[in-house]
C-alpha cells in the first residue's frame, strides 16, 4: 500500500508537467499564444519536476509488475498500464520535450517533422490514465498488499 502512494504522488506530479506542456506548448502552437500562467523565472521547478518522471515510471512498472504476480484478477489492466508507461521510457530518450519545444518554436540544431512533435506530445498524456487508476486503487484501498502464496 505504501508503494501504491508513492507511486501514485511520484507520477500524478506529472500533472504539473502536463500543465506547463498544454498551456505553454501546445495551445501556443495552436493559437499562437502562451496561456502558461506561471513566470517564466518558475520553469526549472518545471523542468526538475519533469525529471521526477523516471523514478515515477520506475515506481509504477514495479507496482504494476507485483501487481500482476498477486492479483491474476487484474492482470490485464496492469499488463496495459505497463505498457503505457514503458512508452514513456521510450519517449524520454526518442524526442524529449525541448526538442519538441525547439522544433516548434526556435530555430534549432535537431529538426523534427511537426508530426513527431505532435506524436511525441501525446505520449506525454498516456500518464493520465496510470493516474486515474493509481488513485482508484488508493481510495479502494486495493494495493498489492493482497499476496496469495
């Protein structure tokens, strides 16, 4: 249950993330306009925020993993919500989000299709329903401390 509450604060700190991400990124580029509301002086919380994305997905593929040892109930679901967070791994490493920024909105070294950036984007989101599920678990009070031997 404890694992269950630190993976669940580790990654729905990704929340914060994902606002600066829409409100900065992604309605700029559809509008033409930041409607990021925090100064600009408070990005590298932002960014060291982000970075607590790692051991966030390290966290929630463990849970899950025991998860699916314990509980064959719920197997199916954590063997998806594994896989949603191994594409973030993934993501971390293939177009992280100052190249997608950079390819946006300045002129840069590492040029991405809009395409991609989009893409890598949406990926971003793919947390959200680790989160939902996270805290659905915690308010049912149902973490991996069920073990059947």
């Amino acid at each position: 249950n404890l694992n269950l509450k630190i993976t669940f604060i580790l990654i729905s700190l990704q929340v914060i993330h994902l606002y600066w991400l829409t409100s900065d990124v992604v309605l700029q580029k559809i509008f033409g306009e930041s409607y990021f509301l925090v100064p600009k002086t408070f990005l590298p919380l932002f960014v060291i925020i982000d970075y607590i994305e790692i051991p966030a997905l390290v966290s929630g593929i463990i849970f899950y993993a025991y998860n699916i040892r314990y509980t064959k109930e719920d197997s199916k679901r954590s063997y998806l919500f594994i896989g949603l967070l191994v594409v973030q791994i993934f993501h971390i490493f293939w177009i992280t989000d100052d190249v997608v920024y950079a390819s946006f909105f300045e002129s840069s070294f590492v040029e991405i299709p809009p395409v991609l950036a989009w893409i890598a984007i949406l990926i971003d989101y793919l947390e959200i329903p680790v989160m939902a599920d996270l805290l659905y678990k915690i308010i049912k009070g149902r973490g991996n401390n069920t073990r059947k031997m």
